[in-house]
C-alpha cells in the first residue's frame, strides 16, 4: 500500500465542471435533518403559506358542499378540486388585474396552463396533467399531512368504500384556518362559483373579484391575518 499524502491534493484528472447532485457526499444527511428531525416534507416547492391555507379549504368546502354520500364522490371531488385550482392558477396571470398589494405567490403551480378568454375551469381545458395538482407529491400534499392540516387521503363513506379524497383534520386550529379562507372569499360577488359543485367557466373580471378575496394565495399575507399565521 501506498504511503498517505502530506498535503491536500486532487485527482489527476481534475475537471471543474463536475456532475451530479451529491459530489460531496452531503445529500442523505441534509435530507435526514431535515426530513426526520425539522419539518417532515417541506421542500423547495412549498414556499407560500398562501397555498397551505387553500389547500386544507378545498377538501373542507367540498364536504360542505356535500348534501349526501352521493355528492361525496371521487369524480365530483375531482370536478370541484380542478376548478378551484385552475382559477388560482389564474390568479397569477397580468390578465387578472390584481392589486398585488402583499407581492405575488412564490410557487406559481399552474402558471404555465392555457387560458382563454373565458376559460372553461378543468385540468383538460387548461392542458394540464394530475402530476401539476397542488396534491401531487412532488408538491404540496405531503406537507398538508406533515402539518397536521389534513389527517389522511383515504376517506370512506358510510359503506366503507375507500376514497381518495383528503380528510381535514379535526383540531380547532384547522377549522380556524378554513373558516378564516372562506370568511374573506365570501367578500366576493362572484363567491357562487366556489359554491356549488358544478363545472363551471371564468373570464379575467371574476377571477379578479375572487383573487382579491382570497383566491390569490399571496393575500393571506395582509396584518388582518395575524391571526391566522399564528395559528398555521
């Protein structure tokens, strides 16, 4: 075996460009740290409490809106999901008009989906795939669960059949979060197209009507919302 080196020295063929994502060995330990023993799936993509605050109201409206267990469906959640999705996503659009008193929303999910003057609100109209929900993975549905917001995405009916939509959790900080969305979204005229079940279309002056209310995740930003931070 060859003698150690004296001094620091590298490789023979040293090349400062590099490649991959852990060349100093540091990835699993940071994932760890963060992952195990700060906040559980957080990530680079969950930056706005905005989203966290309209991603626990979305579930929670819809059972609202659920008059029976033959309203609390997959295919009647997933109409109710992609509509107010897609009409966030308008939300950051120049076309909205928007104030932008409190700045815009860090992780504009959606920004990229087509939009047309009256735009029908569906994931299929908009060209966009599931993989771009706030739900997915790689976004914000693990840290909904992480903190606490929702409890499970596997709810049942009364029958017992497993369905994949998200259970809010039942602690009073929870409930205050939501009632607070939808206090401020109810300022809105146009507030009946989040209450109701059915697809709807939106052209640019409701989205603006409701983003101002609190469709535009960046606005639970404002002091009237001390509150509200404190407690997410």
């Amino acid at each position: 075996m060859k003698s150690l080196p004296l001094q620091p020295f590298t490789t023979a063929n040293f090349s400062p460009e590099g490649g991959g994502i852990d060349f100093l060995g540091l990835r699993w330990v940071s994932l760890t740290i963060v992952g195990r023993d700060l906040v559980p799936q957080l990530n680079n993509v969950t930056r706005d409490m905005g989203l966290f605050a309209l991603g626990a109201w979305i579930p929670w409206k819809f059972r609202q809106l659920c008059r029976s267990n033959r309203d609390y469906t997959e295919p009647k959640y997933k109409v109710f999901r992609e509509k107010v999705e897609v009409a966030i996503s308008m939300t950051y659009r120049g076309e909205a008009s928007l104030r932008r008193q409190y700045g815009v929303v860090r992780r504009q999910l959606g920004s990229t989906q087509k939009v047309t003057a009256d735009q029908r609100l569906t994931f299929k109209a908009a060209q966009r795939g599931e993989q771009n929900t706030l739900y997915a993975a790689a976004n914000y549905g693990p840290a909904l669960q992480a903190l606490g917001l929702v409890q499970t995405y596997r709810s049942r009916t009364e029958g017992g059949t497993p369905l994949r939509i998200p259970v809010l959790s039942e602690d009073a900080d929870t409930l205050q979060i939501v009632t607070a969305v939808d206090r401020s979204m109810r300022v809105s005229r146009k507030y009946s197209l989040l209450d109701s079940l059915d697809i709807a279309s939106a052209n640019w002056g409701i989205i603006h009507d409701l983003g101002d209310a609190g469709l535009d995740p960046a606005v639970y930003r404002a002091k009237s919302f001390q509150r509200f931070k404190e407690v997410l």
